[in-house]
C-alpha cells in the first residue's frame, strides 16, 4: 500500500486542506498518517477522521524578539530527531505538508531520510516556516500567480488551495430556513474569523439598518461576540461559529463579506461568491491579508477595502457596489486557473510516488 504523511498545524489554515484532501488519498489507496504538534488544533481537527496521529515536539519559529527564542531551537532539534524516528519506521513514499512552524521538523527530517515531499504555500509570499522547506521540497504548490516569481521555476506549481468538496454541496432552502429568511431578498455572509473581526463587526452592525433596507444578513460574529441587543432583529441572523451546516449558508449567500486569510478567500473562489474582503492590517499581523486581497482585486475576483478606512459609509457604497456588478466578478472567478487544486495535488502525489 502507498504511504503517505500529511503535516501541518499552528491554525486551523495550515490544517482544513489537509482534511480537504482526505476522501481523494484514501480513495487512490494511500494509507494516510498525520504528524502535529503534542497537543496543538491539527491534533484536534484530525481526531475526527481516524487516522492515526504522532505528536512531536515543536517550536516557533519568530522573527521578533522573546525570550523563547532561547528555548525553542532545541524543541525543533528534538521534533526532528523524533520526526526522523517515526517516519524511519513508518517509511512512508511521499509527505505532504500545508506549513505551519510543526512543518518544519518533519520536512527536513523526511528530506534526510531521501522521502519527497510536496509543500503547500497559502500566503501570496512564502512564511518563515516554508522558506526553510523549499531547498529540500520536490514541488511547492502555491495559490497566486504572483507567488511564482518567489519559488524556484522547476519546482513551483499553481495549484490554488485544497477546499473540502462538502462545501459546494450545500441546500440553500435549508440555510434560509435554519436563518429564517425569506428566499426573495438578496442574502450577505459576514465572516470575521473563528475568533471573529472586533472592527467588521462594529462596522456591519452600524449599518446594519441600511443593509437591511434591500438585504438579509447572516453574520459568523466569532465566539463570544454575540450583540444580544440584535437577536431578535428581523433579517439579522448570527452565529458564534458553524462547522457542518456551513454549506448550506454559503449556498444561501448572493454576497460574502470576509477578512483575506488564503484559505479563506480560496473557498470563496473555489464557490465564486463575489466578495468584499476586509484584510487584517499590517500591524496586526506580517501582512499577508493584505497582499491576498490585493492580488484578488487585481484579478478581478474582489472588492477591497483597508480597515484603516472602513466606515459604515463606505461598507454600504461598496456592498451595493458589488450586488449591481456582481455578473463581473462571477465571470471573473470563472475564469480563475486557481480552482480544482485537489486534483492538480492529487496527479503531483501520484507522479512522486511512481515517476514515470
């Protein structure tokens, strides 16, 4: 049987394409093994798909400094060491990793051991964590035309982001129903994020009694940023956070307003819902969102705009912006080369595990 190790962790990014990959391995024949962290979010996301798991030990890799900084080299020096260990026994024929500083041991250890392997890049510039994998990976898989430029050409392959194939088979009567709208209004998904966007979310609540002049709003508003002052508002639906009828809302929606986190932003290509993308600022983060939802606007799949400048103003022009145009960006993100990654992943699997 063909082996085959998937890795990857820190956030549930570096994780749910994994998971979006599972029915085609097993359905190829692979028997599949997930190595994580001892106890980070891959150990729990992975737990519901039996499929055995190794813990290692890990250390963030940062570029700022903390006194971690000290410790945490030796914690990747012996996640390698025991990476190396379990894929000697376990001699698997490819690894296959989404990033993530859990990334890092497990590659260069596989790489040691003369396995291949295949890594995913998300982000439209390649993190701390990829950049120390690229020398000793046979392929990288990336989401943006512009991340090109930055790998080695006979290595780089545009392949978009794995998306979990459940997403595009939601009912869209069975999310207007679970929201209780009505199916003759216009629909807008607001996703701030498992932990929720403290600014989108202010900003769609002020305008929240203009967009419900012409539109029903479903809002994922994070855990514990409920405004109960809201729940019984007519049209306005919110969640904290949804996992398996998230299908069926994005099904429902006509428009999505959402911060610029790859994957994200990929299922909604993947989905082609026309979209408004408010991405995380730079001070908050390496500034990543920003450059995604750049190259989304630049292809013509998005609407932008900076948190710097979001008003209640400015999000109402630009949600009726995008519903009047929406036809464009439709034809936009279907013509997109940046979908179907499962399968072009999939062939790149197959021709490292039998070359030729």
């Amino acid at each position: 049987m063909k082996k085959i190790v998937l890795t990857g962790g820190g956030t549930a990014g570096h994780v749910t394409p994994n998971i979006a990959l599972l029915p085609s391995l097993r359905e190829a024949g692979f028997d599949i093994t997930y190595m994580g962290s001892y106890d980070g979010i891959e150990k729990r996301l992975i737990g519901d798909f039996d499929i055995p798991y190794i813990g290692i030990s890990t250390g963030k890799l940062r570029r700022y400094l903390d006194p971690k900084n000290l410790s945490d080299p030796f914690r990747v020096i012996k996640g390698f060491m025991e990476a190396r260990k379990h894929l000697k026994e376990y001699q698997p024929d490819v690894v296959f990793s989404k990033g993530g500083f859990v990334s890092v041991p497990v590659v260069r250890a596989a790489a040691s051991l003369g396995i291949p392997c295949i890594i995913h890049e998300s982000d439209m510039t390649p993190g701390l964590a990829n950049k120390l994998c690229i020398p000793v990976a046979k392929k990288v898989c990336c989401n943006f035309p512009e991340t090109m430029q930055d790998l080695p050409e006979d290595k780089a392959v545009l392949t978009g982001s794995p998306i979990r194939v459940e997403l595009a088979r939601g009912n869209r009567i069975a999310g207007l129903d679970m929201c209780g709208f009505t199916a003759n209004k216009p629909v807008i998904m607001v996703i701030g994020g498992s932990l929720g966007a403290a600014n989108v979310n202010k900003a769609v609540r002020d305008t929240l009694p203009k967009l419900l002049e012409d539109f029903q709003v479903v809002h994922l508003c994070g855990k514990d940023k409920m405004d109960n002052l809201l729940l019984n508002t007519p049209g306005y639906k919110q969640f904290e956070y949804i996992k398996a009828e998230l299908k069926d809302l994005f099904a429902m929606a006509d428009l999505v307003i959402s911060r610029a986190g790859a994957n994200a932003i990929c299922e909604l290509l993947a989905l082609k819902k026309p979209n408004i993308l408010i991405p995380l600022p730079s001070k908050s983060s390496r500034g990543d969102q920003l450059l995604n939802a750049k190259s989304f606007e630049t292809q013509g799949y998005s609407i932008v705009i900076d948190e710097d400048d979001l008003t209640p103003e400015l999000l109402l022009d630009k949600v009726h912006e995008l519903f009047f145009n929406k036809q464009n960006y439709l034809d936009a993100m279907s013509r997109s080369n940046q979908t179907d990654a499962i399968p072009k992943i999939m062939k790149l699997i197959e021709e490292t595990v039998e070359p030729g």
